[in-house]
C-alpha cells in the first residue's frame, strides 16, 4: 500500500503565502479594466457612443413629434366626444 504524503508548512511558509496571494491579486485587478477592448486596443467612451447626427436625428425626433401630437389629438377628441355620447344614451351613470 501507499501512503499519501501530507506537505508540513512551517511558520515562514504560512507567512509568505499571504503575501504571494496578494501580490497575485493586486496583479490581476490591475489589469482588469472597465473599458471595452477591440483587437487588444481599449476605446475610449467616446468612440464607444455612437450618437444619431444629420438626417437620422431629424427622422427620429420628427417621429417623436408625430407620435405626441397624434396621442394628444386622440386624447382631446375623446373628451370632447364623451359628454355628447354620454347625453344621447342617458349613460352618465357609466362614465364615472
């Protein structure tokens, strides 16, 4: 049969293994970095943010002001239809 052998540590070798793993895990936060990389080369915030300029603007926010001013047409049409619709069925009752 074979017996496994168990390592002995001494004081020294306790001591040192704290200051290794340390060394180890300030060595891998700094290389880690929040910025995105291409091809080993990190960009910048900047180049990484791609904002809508010239003629995709102007359809976007011309899309925006389409879409409020038609949801606020809805909205007015409505109450004003309401009490007319409201007198001619006798249903006032059911609006509230």
């Amino acid at each position: 049969m074979s017996t496994t052998q168990t390592p002995t540590y001494t004081s020294t070798d306790v001591a040192a293994e704290p200051k290794e793993a340390a060394q180890h895990s300030t060595m891998a936060l700094s290389d880690v970095s929040n910025e995105p990389k291409v091809q080993g080369k990190q960009l910048s915030s900047e180049a990484e943010q791609q904002l809508p300029k010239g003629l995709n603007l102007a359809v976007i926010m011309l899309s925006l002001y389409a879409t409020m001013f038609l949801v606020a047409l809805d909205r007015m049409i409505i109450a004003t239809a309401v009490p007319r619709i409201t007198e001619q069925f006798d249903s006032l009752d059911d609006i509230s």
